[in-house]
C-alpha cells in the first residue's frame, strides 16, 4: 500500500494528524496494531484541560482549546465535548499561596485563563464541596469530552477526508530506502515518503525502528466510573495538592480518576489495577465531596500510557531520519492536545515547520544532560 | 500463614461438595457467597426453608438440605454475605463483607459461578410484570411468594419444574405456553438412546410434564411469535400456536428458555473460553478436572458448562481431587483412581444433558430480537436499533459497540446483554461466535459504594492446628 504519509498509531494523536493532513489533500494511511483508540485515547479521564499547564506546553495547549469550541463542527462528528470549567480547589493557606505563585507567573507571560476564586464563588459553583475548602482556581474553557468518541470522531472525519485507517495491523519493521520509508506490517507492507509516530505506550520502539532513541516509560493510570446519581457537579474537578479528580457527566455519572496508578502489563497488553491505591482515591473523594459516599462504583479500569521524564511530550521531527516526525509521551495530558497537535505535524509534514516554539519538546532533549 | 490453600467462590453444589472433600483432607478453604446460608440457587434455603409444604418443592431441592448440613459441618472458613467482585489470576480476591472491602489470598482457586436465565428479548420483555421462571422460583424458595394467574412462557426443565411446583402447592396458573418447536421433537430422538443410562433423571422429567398435562392447566405448544402485550406494565400475552393467534390476559408473565453460565467472573479473570454449540453459549475451556487455562484457577459446576445439580456435585468433587493433586496431598494416580466414580457419572449425565440440549435448545426467534424497538440493554437502554446503527457506523465487534453504544457498561456489566449482542453480531456478520467474541468484562462485577470500597481489610489466616 502506499501513501504520501503513514501514521503508526492510530489513537488520538494519530487520528487527528490524519485529518489534518487529509484535509489538506495529502493523502495518509493510518495504521493501527489493536483497533483505534484501544488504549490511552479511548479509556482516558476524557479531560479537556487548559488550566495548570507546564509553562511550555501553554500556548500549544491554549490553541488547541480554541479548537475543541468548534471542533464537532469542523470534524462533523461528535466528540462529546462539553465546557463546563473546571475547578482545582485549595484546602488551605499553603493551596492559596501556590495558587498565587502561579497566577503571579501567569500574569508576568501574558496569560489570564486561570483565576483565583474565593471561598464563596467556590461554594457557588459546587454547592456540595466540603465546607472546610478555602477557594481555588478555575479556567472557564476546559470541560470534557468523550474520549473513545472524540477518537472516533478524528478518525471518520479523516476517513470521509480520504484517509485510510488499517486496524489489527502491528508494525513489525521500517525502513529507509532511498526518499521512501518501507514499512513491514503484520497483513501488508507500506511505502510512504513521510512517517510520523503516534504508537503511544509503544513509541519508543517505533521511534527505534527510526532510529531515535528516547527515555519513555509508561505506566497505567487508573479510573473508577459510578452508576447514575442525581447532577451535583456541573464543573471538572480537581485539587491543588490532593490527588482528587472527577467529573460528572450529562447521564449523571461521575468518573473518578487522581493519577493512582496501576500496574502496566505492555508485553501482554494490558493492565492491572492497584485496588488498594483505588482505595485511597475513594477516601479522598468522599471526604472532599460528602455526597459521594454512597455513589455505586460500576467499573474501575486503567489504560496504557506514555511518560516522558519530565512529563512533556516529544513533539516534533526525527533527529536520526529524515522525514519521519514523532507526537507521543504526553504523560497523561495529551488528549486536549489532540487538535493542535495534529495540526502541528500536518505543518511540519507540509511546510516544514511550525508556529509553535517546539524545543521543550524535542526527542533528544535528555541526550544532552551530562551528570 | 497470609493465605488460605484454596479459595472457592460460590457455594451451590459444586463448591459445598468441593470444599467438602478439600477440608476432609486437611487443607485451609475458604468459601465465599453471596447467600446469608450456602445452598447456591438451587438449593436457595433448602436448609430453612419458609414453605411449609417443602415436600412440594420436589425430592431434588430436599436432597439439598443434606448436602448443606453436610458442609456445615465440615471445618472451613465460610464467608456468608460476601460478594467477590474481583478475582485476580495472582490469587487475590477483593470482596465486600459488612460494608468493607476485604482482601484474600489463596494459592488455589475454584470458581463456581452457577447458570444464569438466557434472556428472552421478544417485545415486551421489559415491561413491569414480565420475570424470569427463576425470579419465581427465588421468589418461592426464599420468601414463600408466589404470583397467582400468572403465564408461564418458553420452555426447558426449569420451566416445567416452577410449574409443576406452582400446581402443587394450588397456586392457579393461568396457561404453559411451550415454545419447543416440533422439529426439535425429532432432532433429539437420536439422543435418547445415551439418555437412558441417565434414566432416572428422564423419568423424572417425563412425570413432571404428565403432572402438569393431567393437572388441566392450559397448555398451548409450539407457540411462536412471542409478544408480551400492555403499555406500561404486563397485561397478558400474544402468540400464535396450532395456526391461530391467542391472546391471554394476565398481570405476571414469567419467560425461561434454559439457563447459561454466569461469565462474568470467568471471563473478567480472562480465562480461556469456547463457544458450545449445542447449549449456544459461551463456557471456560477446561479439562476433565476443571482446571482452566490458568493452571491454579479451577472451575466446576453450571458456571463452567451447563451439567445440572447433580453434574455440579460431581464436577465439585472432581475439581477438589485434582486441586489436592497440586497441593500435595494425593499423587496423580490416587486422583485418578478416586476419580473414576464421578468421571463415569458425569459422562451418564452429559448424555442425559445432549438429549435435553438438543430438544429444547434455544431458537433464534427467541434467542435473539427482531423488533427495532426491543431493549437489549437493559441498564443503557440500548434497543436493537440503537445497535444496528452502531454496527453500521463501523462498531463491528462486542467491544467497540460497547464503545460506541455503551450497551454492556451498566451495572450489569454485559451480564444480561453479552450473548445477546455477541448472538447479533455473528448474525449481522455472518460468523461464527468464536470470531465474534465477548465483552472484555472489568471489576468490579456489582456495583460497590466509595464507602465500601475505602474500608479495605486483609483477612488474616489462622495458622494450621
């Protein structure tokens, strides 16, 4: 088979590249070693989340909020997205004064989607937090979507582009000849000018296979979801110092997550889960929202994600190849990214370049640190 | 000592006869189950039994009482009230007891997960009034309440017996409309012949039917076209049989089509399974001692393929003999010599169980939906249509209609729906179950409040005398 670009990977990241390049008339083959958005992108938290981003992955991070205001629209297919804020809240003074560092930080580089609220904003917006908290920070553009749905929608809205999506279909070998890239499938093999890496938990290995070594590791963050309750929290919620994450969504169920992880299983595919830490989670939960004691836990699972050491994604082109690019290790923050990130490699497949300062992101970003 | 030798999940026959011969030999057992008393669904309160004509219960469920007693004499840690909800292949089971969350180790584990009722989607099988013959016989055998005037509909052993029982103790009924087509007559016949070494097991059956023929309850056979009519709750049933249509008025319908094994713990410990076809369902994949693809995970009993009480017993003892082999405490060949009696009774009941699979083996017309507007899902609300369009927006196997539709992430987990979603799927494909699949099944396997699970123990093991 061949292409102008093949994508390996066909999560979010993946997904969304292809639209974007399909879009721009190149045409792409997207392949998949399970089915698309089987792992991270389809069993995330579905967090769409500007706020209390690592100061380099702002402006990228800000664009792509931008996108997911209009992003069922221009992809013709429902993501789920809902924006509906999403709150961190402080427990104490200590909470307050980091929160002021931050905002002080913020202002200084320009940015004023984050803002300090007080103790009785906080309880207006959620009437049932623990009246112990003290305030927090909101950014009023974040809310959620539906991961496995937003995955979905980037993957038909490429499709209808043209893009071809391959799925049960593992890269097994790839290769530079001359200006093409020859790539070895388990069903067929593929030839393609430019190859971008999106395979995740797996990228390291493709990135081998390009010749890139990066120090990736992952790890699988766990998630609880309830059965229906009554609506108590419009908000995203989360906490400044406590690992306390949930939201509730429009069924009235409410997803439960924190970033306990699990235990990763990659060589077998799947995940185990750390019931004891889930415990803890629970605690937490309860105690800052009293309501939830009695919520009924339906399913509890973990999905296979990237980290990078830093917890930045790699972002940007191969250092050891020509016209191969790579977006993975987003450490468990990369979904609201999707949109722009999937710009961002179109730019670069096309143009050459980006807008976007990408240096934070390159692959041989620790090669350089001595000790 | 942090963990107990062996665990066994369920206490129906299987797991009360395997824990029987395992505490015999001296090993540490542990019993999990949901009932306040063992019993499993068959024996439900056959030891304390609130009906005071039990003998109308039928001499099966009285034989129950034995057995119970039996295992409540034996030394054991029996957990009554303790709802395993997640069973991990490192040995490890989470269950919730008294409103904690209690965390076991075991070196050996024996799921005994039993049968539960294939669901039987024609219209209005959801509508308020419409059970299942084994919600009424749990209804009878736990708190002595019956459902008077009532329409028993399907067909199968379970259906027939309820019936009788009904009959019996002179609740009215108000008609048995059997379902088993006539072709089913004649493709069973072949197996009757293997039937007769099981003979009592036929005699029984055969009598049962006599007593509700002579009884002059209406019977109407060979119906089709199954609909349970009414608006927001049952008022009666339509059908077509001896080439006219009926319609009955009754309040309470109760469906039943054969039982099929529970999978949710079997599969959510992603343990082997294949499809058989002659009970058109899913079951673990297991050798004659019941040891599944994990070698220290076993399985017996309805839970494992559909045997039958008796079949259980023998398939608990037979799980037992083989795990005391990996313990230790018998050598390959005393297992095998202990073995032989119950091997050869299984086989006599397997016979009995071709014959009983063939005649009254489930048809697609009741297996599987036709109307649009018929619920599949229950918990989502997912209607046959609502997977259709999943299925043709790309959603082609059970996980990504999962995905796509949510049908199987209520709290059921898949329980009701699997095999009725994975039955549609090889339908709309035209593929056999074993390419289509299952459900990728999670823990927790019910519903468990945030409370429960942030009290979390570890049972302690006494150390052996």
């Amino acid at each position: 088979m061949k292409a102008d670009v093949l994508v390996i990977g066909g999560g979010i990241q993946g997904c969304a590249t292809a639209f974007h390049l399909a879009r721009q008339g190149v045409s792409v083959i997207v392949v998949e070693k399970d089915y698309a958005g089987r792992h991270a992108s389809g069993v995330n938290a579905g967090g769409v989340r500007l706020l209390g981003r690592d100061m380099a992955e702002v402006p990228l991070s800000k664009t792509s909020m931008e996108m997911w205001q209009t992003l069922d629209d221009d992809l013709g297919h429902d993501t789920g997205f809902r924006r509906h804020s999403l709150i961190n809240i402080a427990v104490d003074d200590a909470d307050l004064g980091a929160l002021q560092v931050r905002e002080d930080k913020m202002r200084a580089a320009g940015y004023t989607h984050e803002r300090i609220i007080d103790r009785s904003e906080l309880m207006d917006r959620l009437p049932h937090v623990n009246p112990d908290c003290v305030g927090g920070v909101i950014s009023d553009l974040d809310g959620y979507a539906i991961p496995y749905k937003a995955t979905a929608a980037f993957r038909r809205a490429a499709e209808d582009l043209g893009a071809q999506v391959v799925e049960s279909e593992e890269v097994l070998g790839l290769r530079r000849i001359g200006n093409v890239w020859l790539a070895q499938g388990r069903q067929h093999r593929y030839e393609a000018e430019t190859v971008v890496n999106c395979a995740g938990a797996w990228a390291d290995r493709i990135a081998l296979l390009i010749g890139d070594n990066v120090p990736l590791s992952h790890a699988a963050p766990m998630l609880m979801i309830t059965a229906r309750m009554p609506h108590f929290a419009k908000p995203v919620v989360g906490a400044v110092s406590r690992q306390l994450s949930f939201k509730q969504f429009e069924n009235g169920t409410v997803l439960i997550g924190g970033g306990a992880k699990g235990f990763a299983d990659r060589a077998n595919n799947r995940t185990r889960l750390d019931y004891s830490k889930l415990a803890a989670a629970c605690r937490t939960t309860a105690e800052f929202f009293p309501i939830m004691h009695k919520a009924s836990i339906n399913r509890m699972w973990a999905g296979l994600e990237a980290y990078m050491p830093d917890n930045l994604p790699v972002l940007g082109p191969a250092v050891n190849a020509a016209r191969a690019f790579h977006a993975f290790g987003f450490s468990a923050h990369g979904f609201q990214m999707a949109p722009v990130v999937g710009q961002v490699l179109a730019d670069l497949v096309t143009g050459g370049h980006s807008r976007f300062n990408l240096s934070p992101f390159r692959i041989d970003r620790f090669d350089r640190k001595v000790l | 000592m942090q963990a107990f030798d062996c665990a066994i999940v369920g206490a129906g026959p299987a797991g009360m006869c395997a824990a029987i011969e395992l505490a015999r030999a001296g090993v540490q057992v542990a019993v999990l189950d949901r009932a306040p008393r063992a019993g499993g669904q068959i024996y439900r309160s056959a030891a304390n039994s609130p009906v005071p004509d039990v003998a109308a219960l039928g001499a099966d469920y009285a034989a129950g009482a034995a057995l119970i007693s039996e295992f409540e004499q034996v030394n054991l840690t029996h957990f009554t009230g303790a709802d395993a909800w997640h069973l991990g292949d490192d040995g490890r089971i989470l269950f919730s007891h008294e409103g904690n969350t209690q965390e076991l180790r075991c070196r050996e584990m024996l799921l005994c997960p039993g049968a539960m009722e294939r669901p039987m989607p024609i219209p209005g099988w959801t509508l308020p009034g419409v059970m299942t013959a084994g919600a009424a016989q749990v209804m009878l055998k736990s708190d002595a309440i019956v459902a008077e005037g009532a329409i028993f509909a399907g067909s199968g052993p379970l259906l027939y017996l309820i019936v009788a029982q009904y009959l019996r103790l002179g609740v009215p009924v108000t008609a048995l409309v059997d379902t088993t087509p006539r072709q089913h007559y004649l493709d069973a016949a072949p197996h009757l012949l293997r039937a007769l070494r099981h003979s009592g097991q036929l005699r029984k059956g055969l009598a049962l039917l006599r007593e509700i023929r002579t009884s002059g309850v209406a019977i109407h056979s060979v119906a089709e076209r199954l609909k349970v009519v009414g608006d927001n709750k049952a008022e009666g049933l339509r059908f077509v049989a001896a080439g006219r249509q009926h319609e009955i008025t009754a309040d309470t319908v109760f469906l039943h089509h054969g039982v099929q094994p529970n999978l949710n713990m079997t599969r959510a410990m992603d343990l082997d399974h294949q499809w058989n076809s002659e009970q058109m369902c899913w079951q673990v994949s297991a050798d004659d001692f019941g040891q599944s693809s994990i070698e220290h995970v076993s399985v017996a009993g309805d839970g494992a393929g559909i045997v039958g009480a008796d079949g259980a017993r023998a398939e608990g003892r037979l799980a037992a003999l083989n795990i005391l082999r990996r313990l230790g405490h018998l050598s390959r060949a005393e297992r095998d010599q202990k073995a032989v009696k119950d091997l050869s009774v299984l086989s006599s009941i397997k016979s009995f169980r071709r014959f009983i699979d063939c005649l009254y083996r489930p048809t697609d017309a009741l297996r599987l939906p036709r109307d649009p507007e018929t619920l599949v899902c229950r918990c989502e609300e997912q209607s046959l249509d609502d997977l259709r369009k999943g299925f043709d927006q790309g959603a082609q196997d059970p996980n990504t209609l999962k995905a796509l539709t949510r049908c199987g992430m209520g709290p059921c987990q898949g329980r009701q729906c699997g095999h009725v979603v994975a039955g549609l799927l090889a339908q709309w494909r035209d593929e056999h179950p074993e390419t289509i699949g299952y459900y990728r099944l999670r823990s927790p396997q019910r519903l468990l409040t945030l409370d429960e699970l942030s009290r979390y123990h570890t049972v302690q093991v006494e150390a052996a005398e």
